[in-house]
C-alpha cells in the first residue's frame, strides 16, 4: 500500500473523530480567542503529541488483534452494537442544553503545552477508535502492520487531529453562537458519525460471514 494513501486514511480517520465539538478542540478555541493563536496552537501541539502516542498504542494492539481473528470477530459485532447504541441516543434521546461558557485562567506557553497534553492523556476514547479503524481498515487490505505503515498512519493520524485544532482556533470566532456550535447541532453531528461507523462495522460482518 502507498504510504501516501495510508497517511491520509490516518488523517482522515482523525480529522473526522476530533472533528466533533469536544473538550480538547473547544479548549483551543477559546485559549486563542483570550489569549492568542499563538497559544492556542501550543495547546493543540500538546495534545496532538499524546494523540501520536495513543494511535501508535492502538496500531500495535490493532496488530496483535488481526492475527488473532476469532477475537476480532467478538470485537467487531461488541462494537457495532455499541456504535448503534451512541448513534441512536445522540440523534433520539441527548437534550440539547447548552452550556454557558467557562472562563480560562491565564497561563504561559509551557503550562498551556502541558496543560493540552494532560487534557488530551485523559481523554482515552481515541486508542479504541485508532485499534477498531486500523483493524477495519487492515481487514480491506488498505492497512499493513509492517513499521513504515505504521508510522506513516500514526503520523497522519496525528496531523489530522492538528488539522481541525487548527481549524477550531481559526474559524471558532466566526462561528461561535452560530448553529454549528450548538449542542443539539454538536449531537446530530456525533450521531451521524457513529452512525457512518456502525454502517461500515455491519458491512464489514457481513462480508466475513
């Protein structure tokens, strides 16, 4: 597989799982609204270096799973039910409140560094995400576990979540109070996505059966 092609499945994997109004990009946002891109990006450097970590660990436990195929296949119907699941209770049951804004302390360059770093290390959902595409992607033959494939995923995984940072700091003024960023909005959104999910993991069952 070109590495080309498995850097932008890497990033478009990420790009589409950050790209949903979360803590980590939201953060970013309104630290480059108080205090300035320039500290906004340090944060969103932060967190995407703990990004890069969590999908190296995901790609590495995606390849032990694909030589084991039985739990896989466990793995894969476990996580359709649970995608079905969060698809029907952010596009049926999740209330739309949304939440008055919190205000940021100010902090320097490095503390905002560390300060996206921890945020992003206890925010775990990104290594099982990382193993179930990279396994998902792998079982399509667009995915190979050799090191250059794998450091080529993990490095567009981790410029893709840069990416929507970035977009965030940039654009989030323009669109701050607008539809996109209200919380029913923010719902549908994560519910589309997860649905997108749960449709790819329900082909790919039916296509090993």
């Amino acid at each position: 597989m070109n590495l080309t092609i498995v850097f932008f499945l890497g990033f478009i994997c990420a790009f589409f799982a950050v790209l949903p109004p979360g803590l980590l990009n939201i953060t970013a946002a309104k630290i480059s609204l108080k205090e300035g891109h320039v500290r906004g990006i340090v944060f969103s450097i932060g967190a995407c270096i703990i990004v890069f970590c969590q999908t190296l660990i995901a790609t590495v436990f995606a390849r032990y799973l694909h030589k084991h195929p039985d739990v896989i296949d466990i793995l894969q119907r476990v996580a359709f039910v649970i995608f079905v699941l969060v698809t029907i209770y952010f596009l049926l049951i999740a209330k739309s409140k949304d939440k008055p804004d919190e205000d940021i302390d100010a902090k320097s360059k490095t503390s905002r560094f560390f300060q996206g770093m921890f945020l992003s290390s206890i925010n775990v959902f990104p290594i099982p995400f990382q193993a179930y595409m990279a396994i998902t992607l792998a079982s399509f033959g667009w995915l190979h576990f050799d090191k250059t494939s794998v450091a080529a995923y993990v490095t567009g995984a981790g410029m893709g979540s840069f990416a929507i940072f970035y977009i965030y700091i940039f654009f989030f003024e323009k669109i701050k109070g607008k539809k996109m960023t209200s919380q029913k909005n923010m719902n549908y959104l994560i519910g589309t996505i997860t649905g997108i999910v749960a449709l790819i993991t329900l082909i790919n069952i039916i296509k090993e059966m």
